[in-house]
C-alpha cells in the first residue's frame, strides 16, 4: 500500500502501486485472464465481472485481491491504478485514475465508458475532490490540511500554486513535497490538478510572499473562482 496513512477512519482505499509481475495475482482470481499486455477494455471488464463478488467483499482478504485488481489494471496500461469506496446502500464506488499521469487519460475515459451496467458499483474518471477533514501519519509525523496556507496566481493560463506547510524544511522537502501533492488531489481532484494547475511550490509556514495567503481548506472554492475568472 502507498506510505501515507490517514487517521480520519478512511473511507478510500486503494493500491496505487506497480506489480513486478502484472499476471500473477490476477491469475489466482480468474485463470483464464490472458497473460499478454495489454489486455482489451472488453476483456478487463470481463474479468471484473466474473470476480465482483470477491471485489465487492474484498475486506475478507484485501491485500490479495487488491493485489489481483492492480495486476488486472496493468494489463490494460501499467500507469493505471484504482480506488475504492466502502459499501452504501448496497453499492460501492470504483474510482478508476491515471495516478497522475497525464499521458494516460485517454485510458482512464475509454476504460470507464467501456463499463458495463453494474447494479452494485459506481465507476468514477480519476479520483475525485474529498472532504479535507482528515490526517495523514508520515515518517512518525502528523500533518493535516488544517496545517497548510496557500497562495495563487494566474501561470500562463493555469494557477500557479505555492503551499506553505508547517514543518517544513530542507531535510523533509523532498517528503512534504509529495504529501503536498496527495493533499492537492484530495482537495481539486486528480483531473484539475493535472490539467488546470500550473507550477506548485511548497515553503515553510514562516515563508514571505507578496500574496495573500490563504487557509488550505478553502482551496476548493478559491481555486474555482480563480479559474472562472482567470481561465478565459
């Protein structure tokens, strides 16, 4: 599983990580999922359909069917990656994301409007905006977005971003950098933050700046009407 943990009784879980070997544990799930990259649309969600009961309950041994999901992914392009939501009402959401990269969003749409009719999921484009009512535990520290100011302005037609973390330093840059990028996608989702954001810079809290610093959990709103105004 991916290095951050977050202490909010997490509704998301997912296997953003790459498979040294993209057949293996596909396979104990479904033996005939073809063992050749890259798998077709069709054939993915053949195999998801054919394995939806273990999906649905994956928490009765999460680590290997996530491992098999991820596997399955793979097949389909290896920048591909998923999330799931808990169960409500009958019905889970399966978040289907290019983990970033921009080069494979094409597959992210093509792969979830090539999904069947499923009664007991909901298929979602890329990792959609979050409540940033959370924590995320790191290398025995604990950071929230509550703990993040932000300025913005206009970088050649996108909006150029820089955070300012409280703990930050020259030691740790290199790992807040990252968590700064996980509390973005959680904030603007992972479809704005690759298409709509321009440069992103992270500063000690302490940091000047010539703009007006805002509370990181009014980014949402801020971001959007920056764009509105900005983007034409």
């Amino acid at each position: 599983m991916v290095g951050w943990v977050c202490n909010s009784g997490a509704v998301w879980v997912g296997w953003p990580i790459r498979a040294e070997d993209p057949s293996a544990a596909a396979v104990q799930l479904m033996p005939q999922l073809p063992l050749l990259a890259p798998a077709s649309f069709e054939t993915f969600w053949k195999w998801f359909i054919e394995n939806e009961e273990v999906l649905f309950d994956f928490e009765q041994d999460q680590e290997t069917v996530f491992q098999a999901l991820a596997d399955a992914l793979h097949l389909v392009n290896e920048q591909l990656t998923f999330e799931f939501g808990r169960q409500e009402d009958g019905r889970r959401e399966f978040v289907i994301s290019a983990d970033g990269n921009r080069e494979s969003f094409p597959l992210v749409v093509g792969l979830a409007d090539a999904a069947p009719k499923l009664k007991r999921w909901r298929v979602t484009k890329f990792r959609p905006r979050r409540s940033l009512d959370f924590d995320l535990t790191f290398d025995n520290e604990r950071l929230s977005p509550r703990d993040l100011l932000f300025s913005i302005e206009p970088d050649n037609g996108l909006a150029g971003l820089t955070l300012f973390m409280r703990g930050l330093n020259e030691r740790n840059h290199r790992t807040y950098l990252g968590v700064a990028f996980l509390f973005l996608d959680h904030a603007l989702g992972e479809y704005d933050v690759e298409t709509k954001v321009g440069y992103i810079d992270v500063q000690p809290m302490e940091a000047e700046s010539n703009l007006p610093k805002h509370a990181f959990t009014e980014i949402p709103v801020v971001f959007d009407r920056f764009m509105a105004r900005y983007s034409n």
